[in-house]
C-alpha cells in the first residue's frame, strides 16, 4: 500500500502459571482430618469463582439500571486454536457491529482497531469464507483473508495483513498480483496489502482511545453529559467537559466514548488529547 494511502486512522492474555488449590493442607503443611475437608462442591474451581464473579457484575450493572446483552458472536468462518506457538490469540467487541472479532495477531488487533474507528468503514468482518486461486505452476490452492471491509460507497476489499518483514522475505506481492488478476469482482473489488508499515500511530492512539470509551459505559455520567452537550454553542475542551461532569477518569472517558458514538466531534486533527477541542456539530468537524 503506497504511503499515501496510509491508515488515517494487546493484550493478548498471556498463558500464566497454574495454582493449584488444597483445602486439605494448613498453612503449616500438615494435612488436615479427612472431616475437616470441606465438600468438594464447595471448593472454590475457578469456573465457580468466574460465576460468582459474572453474577456480581450484573447485579451490579441491573441496579445502576442498566441491562447487560452480550455481543454477537464472530462471523470468522475459520477456527484456530487458542494456543500457539508463532502468533497471538485475542478478541475485540465490535461495538457499531455488535459483535465479536477475533484476531490471530497483534498486528490484526492494530488493523481492526484502525478500521473500526473510521467513518468510511461500513462493515469489518473477520476470516471470510476462504477463496480458490490457481498459483503459477498451476496448482489450485485456497485462501482465506484476514478481513473483508465494506466502505460507505459500497466498495469492498479484502485485507491481506502480514508484517513487511515477511511480505519481503517471501516475495508476497507477487503472490498477490497473482489472486488480484483471479479474483471474482462479485466477492470483492480489490485485495489491499496492509503491513506494520501503514499503521499511522497517531491512528492507533485514537483508535485505542476510542475503543476503551466504547467499553466504557456509565449511565449516569452518560446523562449528565447529555444534558450538557444539549447547551453547547461552541467548541469546547474535552478536559473542559470532563470537569463539568465531576472531573474523574470515567468522565473523560465518556466524553472519548462520546466521540466514538460521533455525538461530539473532534475539530483538530491528532492525537485525541484532554487540551483536543471538541463540538456537538458535525460540520466543525475535521
């Protein structure tokens, strides 16, 4: 992808030691009696602590009166496993989509973050139905992309994700010319290279920043900042808004989330900082 058309706009859980759990062993190392060992349905698994865990979070989320729905489930048409050895494993929310996407890479999370906050983008979907193409030799081989995105105007590519470095150590671009001259135009319009190399970091920081706002959700704050946007007649400060609606961390973050819902919109390029302006009209917006 030439530099010019650039992206504008992880934590992967790490495999940790297990702990093991004894309720039979005091503190000392001794074993207790057989009679002082509690029944094993009252040992604390970890599937029964992680539900407890999930009922506290609801109950907590009905009674700040908001109702929890899990998001939809990925469109990947392909299973991976969750471990391995050359490449990371993690899920994001889609939130304009509702849904789950899944990543095979830290370089896809960038990707998809980065997608997912541009207004041009109508629809970002994982690991599409996978296509056949015939190599050089002849040979039919099939591949499946690691995401087709939809713009606004209707267009859609898929997105060929792969670190520079191995796009040059394999000589990748001819491969790819390859299933461009191939590829049926009812599937998509193009095949875009995205690499390391085109990922903008001022997009990314945004895009990040956007995204922990979207994962933020508090009602009331969400109202009182409602209430306030509903009197702006100028542009005004996020730290400014955030102060407004009690000053705390989760207000700036409302304000960023805010920003992502485009209820308020930035009117300088950049990173999104506290000092960034903001207006409740779009046609301010850069």
């Amino acid at each position: 992808m030439p530099s010019s058309d650039r992206i504008s706009h992880d934590q992967f859980p790490k495999n940790g030691a297990k702990t093991q759990y004894n309720p039979g062993i005091t503190p000392d190392g001794s074993s207790l009696p057989p009679s002082h060992n509690p029944a094993p349905s009252l040992r604390p698994t970890t599937k029964n602590v992680f539900a407890s865990l999930q009922e506290m979070f609801l109950q907590g989320r009905e009674k700040a009166g908001v109702t929890f729905r899990p998001p939809q489930n990925s469109v990947s048409t392909r299973n991976f496993h969750s471990r391995s050895t050359f490449s990371n494993r993690g899920e994001i929310i889609a939130h304009r989509f509702d849904r789950v996407i899944r990543l095979e890479s830290h370089l896809e999370y960038k990707v998809a973050l980065t997608f997912l906050a541009s207004a041009n983008v109508a629809d970002l979907a994982e690991q599409p139905p996978a296509r056949s193409f015939i190599d050089a030799s002849g040979k039919s081989f099939a591949h499946t992309f690691d995401f087709l995105v939809t713009f606004n105007d209707g267009r859609r590519f898929y997105l060929y994700v792969k670190p520079w470095a191995i796009v040059q150590k394999r000589s990748l671009q001819s491969i790819l010319k390859l299933m461009t001259e191939q590829l049926d135009q009812r599937d998509a319009d193009g095949i875009l290279l995205v690499t390391d190399r085109d990922i903008n970091p001022v997009a990314l920081h945004n895009a990040e920043l956007l995204q922990a706002g979207l994962n933020s959700n508090k009602p009331d704050v969400e109202a009182q900042l409602d209430q306030i946007c509903s009197t702006l007649k100028s542009a005004i400060a996020i730290k400014d808004l955030a102060e407004m609606c009690g000053g705390a961390r989760i207000a700036f973050r409302t304000v960023v989330r805010f920003i992502a819902l485009r209820k308020l919109f930035p009117l300088e390029k950049g990173r999104i900082e506290p000092t960034s302006l903001v207006s409740v009209s779009a046609s301010e917006a850069v």
